[in-house]
C-alpha cells in the first residue's frame, strides 16, 4: 500500500509541474507577442492559393469517410431508424445518409 501512494504522490506531482510549464510557455508566447516589435500588418503572411469548391467538397469527404467516429456515429445513430420489415436495409442507409448530407450543407 505505501508503494502505491508514493506512485500516486508521483503522478500528482508530475501533473503539477505539467501545468505549470504549460502555463509558463503560453504566458511566454503572450509576452512575445504582445511586446513584438511588428507594426501589425499583415503583409508578412504569405497569401494562401485560393481553391476550387469542388476540390474542397472532394478532400473533406475524404476526410470524413477516412474518420472512424463519422462511421462509428452512423453504425450507431442510423439502425434505431432503419426497419429491416419496411424494404431493403442499404437503400435506407443510404437514404437517411443523403438526408444528411443534404441537411449539412442548408
């Protein structure tokens, strides 16, 4: 029993000291940029390619398909409306997944 309260005292201590050299680094990433010498422009930021719709729509997608909590959160949501009584089941899902989408994107 003494081990471990020695190994708890340990960990409560090293969670401390995390806390506190996190809070030393953002008040030091405050001081920096408060007291920077920059006029505020915002001519140092380099300007970022502008691109197409489509594209974007395409690399979210394949984002949220490569996500396992987007599937996980439909395997989980969607069967408490898909009745396997009222027709087939992949045409529900998708049904209720392009309900979805196009619920997204209004």
């Amino acid at each position: 029993m003494q081990k471990y309260n020695k190994e708890l005292h340990f960990m409560e201590f090293s969670t401390i000291w995390l806390f506190v050299i996190a809070a030393a680094y953002l008040i030091y990433l405050g001081c920096k940029i408060l007291f920077s010498t920059s006029d505020g422009t915002t001519s140092e930021i380099p300007k970022a390619p502008r691109k197409k719709s489509l594209k974007i729509f395409y690399e979210s997608a394949l984002v949220e398909v490569m996500n396992p909590k987007t599937a996980l959160f439909f395997l989980a949501f969607f069967p408490q409306f898909i009745s396997p009584s009222t027709g087939s089941v992949t045409v529900q899902f998708l049904l209720l997944g392009t309900i979805f989408i196009i619920l997204a994107f209004n």
